[in-house]
C-alpha cells in the first residue's frame, strides 16, 4: 500500500493533485489507515495510470472520470485504446517529420515538391482520425467499399479543395455554436443555411450523397457520444441543434 506522498512520487504527480482527485470522486484511496492517512493499493495504481493516459489524450477530468466509473469499464481494453492511439499520433508526428524535412530541401532547390505533397501528411491525419474514431461502425453500416472510397476522396483533395473542407468545417461549427448561443430555432433560415453548408461538407467526402444517408447522420448526432462531443466541445447543445435541423430540412 502506498501513502499519498509515495504515490505521488512514484506517478511523478504532486501530492496536492491527488487529494483533488479524492475530492472529486476520481481517485478514491483504498482505504483510511488508524493514524488518518490515505492508502493506495494496486488497483489505485492502475486507475491513476488510465488518468494520466486519458490526460495525456487532453480529456478533461470529469470525461476521465465518466469513463473509469461506467459498469464495463476494462483496463486491459483501455490499454489497448491508448496504444492504437498512440500509434496513430506517432506515425502523424513521424509524416510531419518527413513533410517539414522534405520542404526544408525543396525551399533548398534539392528536391521538388507538388503542391499536393505538401498537404497530404494533414489529410492523412483526417482519414486516420476518422479510421480510428469510427471506422468499425461506418464498415459495419456502409461497408469497405464505401468508407474506402470516401478516404481516398479526401487523399486526393486538391489543396484548394482540401482548404475549403476545412473551411467549411469550421465555419460549419462556428455558426452552430453562435445559434445555439442566440437561442436561433432549428426550423429558421440560419439553421437551414448550416444544413446546406453541412451538405456540401459530407458530399465532399462521400462517393454519393443522398438525402437518407444525410438524415441517418442526424441519428448519429443524436445517440452516439462521440460525435455529440465534436460539435459540443465548446457550446453544449451544438449537436442536438444539428439534428433537429437536419430532420426538418432534409425529407
């Protein structure tokens, strides 16, 4: 068993973090010894490694502690998590290394470079992003072909093409976030200009639009928590707006 001080030590935290911890309900010790002290076992050993994992991820600590605390919650699955993870930030990290040295030869005259080699370590990043996050599930519902195509897609991007799919995408979030924040109604013509903008978003990713495809991910926006955080990460309520919009736009 280890005192509050130990622990800190060994995970290379301060002490003052794991009182707050405690007091949060995030990191509870195993037990109180006789003479008051707080004492952790291996399983608080454990726990307090999954947190620093998940805050190594840039959660926050109250999204740390939804996910330690639900009924199926499995370490070994975690770890498992946190290594696809890392994998993929590493091999980002390892093309962004390649790029920047690749533009330090050609600015040199030492090599060419196209202008859409210059941008494809950041689609990549795109795809692999979407590949982690929801690649099972969109297999599972669409497909090999389908998702495949819809990568490639954005690999073979334009620059000018690949800048306005950023662009829209962040325009897109920006006007949700303003919405939501005015009190703007799913039903008015502000929410259906983000509809349309959201359009011609997803229609630059996908092998075909259609309209029953766009209102099944509205069903997405309204039950899956990954994509709810995405468009609610800094206006709760963002995602549900979307939704709604979308069921009364697209028919």
């Amino acid at each position: 068993m280890y005192r509050v001080k130990e622990l800190a030590d060994l995970a290379g935290v301060s002490a003052r973090t794991l009182r707050h911890y405690d007091s949060i309900g995030l990191l509870k010790p195993a037990c109180i010894s006789a003479a008051g002290y707080r004492l952790y076992g291996e399983r608080e050993v454990d726990l307090l490694q999954q947190i620093l994992f998940y805050r190594e991820r840039g959660m926050d600590l109250k999204e740390i502690r939804e996910i330690l605390y639900t009924e199926n919650f499995d370490i070994l699955g975690a770890l498992e998590e946190h290594l696809r993870e890392l994998e993929a930030r590493k091999a980002h990290t390892e093309s962004l290394i390649d790029l920047v040295r690749r533009s330090i030869t050609a600015m040199k005259g030492e090599e060419v470079m196209t202008d859409a080699e210059k941008f494809q370590a950041f689609k990549e990043q795109v795809t692999d992003q979407y590949e982690q996050m929801y690649g099972a599930e969109a297999r599972e519902k669409y497909g090999d072909s389908q998702v495949d195509a819809a990568m490639q897609k954005v690999l073979n991007m334009t620059p000018e093409a690949y800048e306005r799919f950023e662009n829209l995408g962040k325009e897109i979030r920006q006007r949700l976030a303003e919405a939501v924040t005015a009190g703007v109604s799913p039903e008015s013509p502000e929410a259906e200009r983000i509809v349309m903008l959201h359009k011609e978003w997803l229609g630059m990713t996908w092998k075909t639009y259609t309209r029953e495809a766009h209102r099944a991910m509205a069903d997405l926006y309204a039950m899956d928590e990954r994509f709810t955080a995405y468009y609610d990460r800094e206006v709760p309520g963002c995602a549900g707006f979307l939704e709604q919009a979308i069921r009364r736009r697209i028919s």
